[in-house]
C-alpha cells in the first residue's frame, strides 16, 4: 500500500510540474523594406535556458491555422517555432486562389 501511495504521489508532483509550463503564442510584426510582415512566434515558457529553433514559412495558402498548429507541435517538443510571413499577412495582404497564389510567389525575391 505505501508504494502504491508513493507512486501516486510521485504522478500528482509531476502532473504538478508540467500544468504549471505554457505554450506561449505571439504575433511578430517585422519588415522587408516597405513591406510589412507579421510572423507567428511559438515557444513553451516552461523550457528554460538555450533550446532549439525551428524556421518555418507557410505554404502558398498564406498564414493559416494549419501553420500556426504546426509550430505549436514542435514548441510542445520543446522547441522555440517562428514562422515568418511571405505574402504581408500583416498588410491583409492574401491570395485568394491558386493562380494568385501563384503570382504572388513569383513576384517575390
């Protein structure tokens, strides 16, 4: 009975611990010459010190809630997501179909 109670008491003390670290979700606002950009920083404030970055830019579709989901995941593993605007998602500036998604992408540097 006493190692079943420690054992326990050892889930609740972690448990504990990780209810206490959050994922923290920020938007970035930055530019590129006169463009204006706004990227999707993600990172989990329970990790502590130096960790690992990932770069990440969207598909042609722009910003959306997929990409943003992603660099979620990988702040879950304990890594710092930014994930850095293409089309001037800050300006409102989004294709609405494939042939502008396309466009758009061609007109870039």
């Amino acid at each position: 009975m006493l190692r079943i109670m420690s054992a326990m008491l050892a889930v609740v003390a972690l448990s504990a611990g990780a209810a206490q670290a959050e994922i923290k979700k920020e938007c970035v606002e930055y530019n590129h010459g006169a463009t204006k950009l706004k990227g999707y920083l993600v990172y989990d404030d329970g990790v502590t010190g130096k960790r690992p970055a990932i770069l990440m830019m969207h598909d042609r579709a722009g910003m959306t809630d997929h990409s943003q989901q992603f660099a979620e995941n990988w702040s879950k593993l304990g890594y710092a997501a930014f994930v850095a605007d293409f089309f001037g998602y800050g300006q409102g500036v989004l294709p609405k179909d494939v042939p502008e998604m396309q466009a758009q992408g061609a007109a870039r540097p």
